[in-house]
C-alpha cells in the first residue's frame, strides 16, 4: 500500500549525493531501476532525473521492519529512503557519477508501486518504437530521452539569454490567425463565434514579427509554436518550435553576425565546441554545383563535377541527349572504391533512379590505369582519358556520372555524394560543419501551378541588381535569403525583408495575386506599408532539429516530449479522435462519411 511523504523533505537529487556527504544522513527519492535481494542484503539502484544511487538494505542497519519492506520492491516503484551516506564497500563503478558511493538505508517508504512495465526503462532501448511511444511516460523516464530534454531546456535558457544581452525582446505572437495559403498546408480551427469561418495556426510569426518591426520593437524574438500540416520525415513533425527573431535597420551581414556569435556560445557551452568564426559562407548557385544541395554536408568531399564541356563530342548518346536538351553531364569521384562489387553498384544505381535518374554511368579505374565502363564501348580511350582527368581520376577510384536537366543532376548526384557517405562511414556526429547559403533564387516556377512561387516566401527581398529583370527574367532573380546549414541540415533560414510598397505589390503580383486577392489575404500588412517601415531582417532556427543536431539523435522525436508519428498522430492520448456530434453542431460543421472516391471532409 502506497505510503504519504508527511514529514519527509528530500535532501538530494539521486546523482548529487557525493563523497562531500559521507557520514550524513540524506534523503533520496525516485524510481527503482532494479532491486537485487543477496539474502541477508538488499541493492537498489535508485534513478531519478541526476542519475542512478546505489541504496543498501541491511537488516542490521534498517531493522526488520523496513528489510521485509526492502524485499518487496521491484522496477519502477517510487520510493523514498533516508539513510546515511559511506565509501562504498564493493567495486567502484566508474560508469556511474556516484559510482564510489552508497546509501546505507535506515528507513524507507513505498510512495507508489509499479505493474511490471511494458518494456525496461533504460539507454539506448531496442523496444519497438511504436510501443515506446504508445506509453510515452515511461520512456521519457530512459536517461538518454531525460538527456536530451535536459539540453534542449539548457539550449532555451542559453538562447534567451543571449539574445536580451543583444538588446532583443521577448514578445509573443497570436496562436489563432488568419490563413495565409502560401507555402504547407495549414491547420485551420473553425470558429464557433463566427459560423463558416476559420482561424488557422501559424506556420511561423512572419506577418506578425514584420509588423513588430513596423511598429518600433527593433529587435524581436520568441520561441514560437509552429504548425505545418505536411508529411512526416525524421526532423520533420506537425508542430515544432522555432527560435524566431527579427532585427529593424539591419542588411544581410548585421544579422548573419549576431547569429554566429549565439551559435558560438551554444555550442562551447553544449557540445564544448569552438566554433571558429566567420562561419564559411556560399551562394546557393555555388553549393548546387559543387555539392547538388542547397544544404550541403560539408564533412566529406566527393564534390559533383561539371564535364559538359569534355564529353559534348563524343559518342555516346545519353551524354549527347542530355546537353542538347539543355541540361549537363556532372559526376562525382568516390576515390578508391574502383573495386566495388557490381551488385553493390547496381543498387546504386536504383538508388539514384528514385530522384529521377534515368540511370547512372560509372566508370572504375583499375589498378593498372585500364578503365571498366558502363560506357566504354561508346567512348574512344583518349576520351575516357580526358573524361578521367577532368574528374581527377586516379588508378583506384569509382567515377559516377549522371546526365540530365540540372534540377535532376543536382538532385541525383547530391543524395547519391551522401548515400556514398553514409556507406563509406564518412559521416561523424561529433564532427559540426557549419556553412551560410546565401543569395537563393527568389522564385521557383511550378509545373504543377504553372507559375512562379516564392522559394522561401513573399516578403523576401530581391538583390536590389537584379529587380529590373522582374518581368523580363522572373526565375533569373537572386533573393537577399540566407540558410544556417549543419552537417548537411538546414537548422535555420531567413531574409532581409521587402519594406517598400511598391516591390512588394510588384512581388505579390508576380505571384499571380491580383490586387483584390493581394490585399484579401495580405491586407493588414499592406495597409502597415502606409505608415512608415524600417528595413528589417530575419531569421528562424528549427529549435528542435537544432537540439537533435547537438545531442546526435537520429529523430527528431528523440527531442520532443510527446511526439506525432508518421501519420501525425500521438500514440499515447490518440489523436486526433472523433468529437461528439453536439460539439460539431455548436460550429456548424457536418462530416460526410468516408467512401471509396472521398476522404473525410467538411461540408
């Protein structure tokens, strides 16, 4: 039967008891990790948030009362046990930050007592992520997921800090907005006031934080929830929080500093990294063409070359097809892997048929300097020699080659540079490569729309040299953005905002608004335009992809409390659920049924 902590006040977290305390009574509490009953003595790993404490049980020390209690215990019953700190009398465990210690227990309750859980509540555990989750209390209780939540609080106190010593402002934005259809699907919540109408939850503060701006804050910042109604990938979930911030009176290089420095001090104070600054910087046409990724990982080499100009001769036609379309022959070198097995090399090469590869060309250099081709016989030797050199190929290496439209080489070649990373074991989680992409395309044009979107988005300012090509070359317009890559992850991105009426009608007609629908979804911000704006910038890390970075998970749900899954539910509370029919009533919403042609949907 569970006993009241009446009269107890505990003394120590479990791993703050220490050597300093020998010989004084202490009073712990916390959750059995195991107990092992050796007969005439009791051991119990106690664990709290700290750590592990190893308590003793003697009858001699306890009395007979609290060792038959002792013997009752088992995993994950909450205790409490006041005893007397000593030297411990077994081995030393150097594992444990109490490892030389122990509590001789004098008296003991039993708080709250445990079923045997579903799987054992330690690191690193091989239980089936779906179970972990689906009883997500326990394991929030592992040490390494307590690890983590622990840096990931740090990281936010760190932030704050920082960022009010730089003159920044806390202030937060609504949760409840206006839908604003450009970019992810939203998250809309109807409203009961208003029947038919719906508020959406923001995908980010940008309006918001743009109108701080407007309205004299100087230098903005929130941790931010954020909701995006897109799938689900590893560092990717349905509601996240961002470090948000926006400076006024600033350009490019005012907020790329302030930004170098935060990431300096947290990662000395987290990963005890020093991290050297000016941070490499590279536009993005630079980063697609060296790396095919505009988030390139910078820990490894095996940059993409461009062989258009070696090959446009000569007789091979998927070569040939590729540069009259208008597109480009790139390869990469994976150096001394001449010897791949051909079955490995074919999975590559179905590997790179999943980003829109029609195939992949390879040419191994043997030892003794001869070449093994998929292409020989289509190619002269001296071609395959020029073709080697111009990939500085040497006796030993495996030359890669793709040939299409740029967007599919890039695309190809890039993912193909990292699963050859990935499977050479060149990819080190205690190794940060940070890099700036910076000067972004500020449009992209959508087949699928069949028109030009904003690649980040509408309140993005042009390269002031570029605005005159606006109309005349609308793709050819660079963007004053910029991305935080680490690592081969965006952590974060942002832009020096449009401030002037005039570009930013210009920009959202280009877009395909009308002046109508222009001011029916931006209206309130136009309207702001009126009344004097400073120039202003920003940015936004992906705090959670950030603090995945720092601890190395390999999930983003490794650092988030309670996580959504690849469906976007939550295994634990089951969400989303049905409501009842009142509930839909009082808003005015009906459900039609799900059939074969429709989803679920609103009428």
């Amino acid at each position: 039967m569970a006993e009241s902590m009446k009269g107890l006040r505990r003394s120590h977290r479990c791993a703050e008891v220490s050597k300093a305390q020998e010989g004084r009574m202490v009073t712990v509490m916390g959750w059995v990790q195991k107990s092992r009953n050796k007969g005439g003595i009791i051991f119990t790993d106690l664990r709290d948030r700290s750590g592990i404490l190893q308590v003793i049980f003697e009858e001699c020390d306890c009395g007979a009362e609290v060792f038959e209690k002792a013997a009752s215990l088992r995993s994950e019953f909450v205790i409490a046990v006041e005893g007397t700190v000593t030297a411990r009398q077994g081995a030393v465990n150097a594992n444990l930050k109490t490892g030389d210690i122990e509590v001789r227990a004098k008296g003991l309750r039993i708080l709250s007592e445990s079923e045997t859980p579903p799987f054992p509540v330690e690191a690193g555990s091989r239980t089936r992520e779906e179970v972990r989750l689906k009883y997500r209390y326990l394991d929030l209780r592992r040490p390494d997921i307590q690890h983590n939540l622990m840096v990931r609080s740090q990281v936010a106190a760190l932030t704050r800090d920082f960022l009010v010593q730089e003159g920044f402002l806390e202030i937060e934005t609504p949760t409840l907005i206006k839908s604003t259809p450009e970019g992810a699907r939203d998250y809309l919540v109807p409203s009961r006031v208003h029947p038919g109408s719906f508020y959406a939850l923001p995908q980010s503060p940008q309006l918001f934080k743009q109108l701080l701006m407007c309205s004299g804050y100087d230098r903005y910042f929130q941790l931010a929830r954020c909701y995006r109604d897109e799938d689900l990938r590893a560092d990717r979930q349905p509601e996240f929080t961002q470090v948000d911030m926006e400076l006024s009176f600033v350009d490019v290089d005012d907020v790329l500093d302030v930004n170098e420095r935060l990431l300096k001090k947290l990662f000395k104070e987290i990963c005890n990294y020093d991290l050297q600054l000016p941070l490499l910087r590279l536009t993005w046409q630079e980063a697609m063409d060296r790396f095919g990724s505009d988030k390139p990982d910078m820990r490894f080499g095996m940059e993409l070359k461009d062989v258009s100009d070696v090959v446009k001769d000569c007789g091979f036609a998927v070569f040939q097809n590729a540069l009259e379309a208008g597109g480009s022959v790139r390869g990469i070198n994976a150096a001394g892997q001449a010897g791949m097995p051909r079955k490995k090399i074919d999975a590559l090469v179905e590997y790179a048929k999943g980003f829109g590869a029609r195939g992949l060309a390879y040419l191994a250099i043997l030892e003794d300097g001869s070449y093994k081709a998929s292409f020989a016989k289509f190619m002269k030797p001296e071609e395959l020699d020029k073709l080697a050199a111009a990939m500085e190929g040497k006796p030993g290496d495996l030359l890669f080659f793709a040939a299409d439209k740029n967007t599919v080489v890039w695309d190809v070649l890039g993912n193909l540079r990292l699963e050859l990373a990935r499977q050479l074991d060149l990819l080190k989680k205690d190794e940060y490569r940070f890099l700036w992409v910076t000067e972004f395309p500020l449009l992209e044009y959508s087949e699928e729309e069949g028109r030009f979107m904003a690649k980040h988005h509408p309140f993005t300012m042009p390269m002031e040299e570029d605005w005159n090509l606006i109309d005349s070359d609308p793709g050819a317009v660079r963007a004053k953005a910029y991305d935080i890559v680490l690592n081969g992850t965006e952590m974060g991105g942002g832009s020096v905002r449009i401030h002037q009426a005039d570009i930013q009608e210009k920009m959202l007609e280009v877009l395909g608004f009308t002046p109508e629908s222009a001011h029916e979804q931006f209206g309130f911000l136009l309207e702001a335009f009126r009344y004097g704006v400073p120039p202003h910038a920003g940015l936004a890390y992906g705090f959670d992809r950030m603090v995945m970075l720092m601890v190395g998970a390999d999930n983003i749900r490794d650092v988030i409390a309670f996580p959504k899954v690849k469906d976007a539910s939550c295994l634990m509370c089951e969400a989303p659920a049905q409501v009842d029919v009142s509930q839909l009533d009082e808003l005015g919403i009906g459900v039609k049924k799900e059939t074969a042609q429709t989803d679920l949907r609103q009428e």
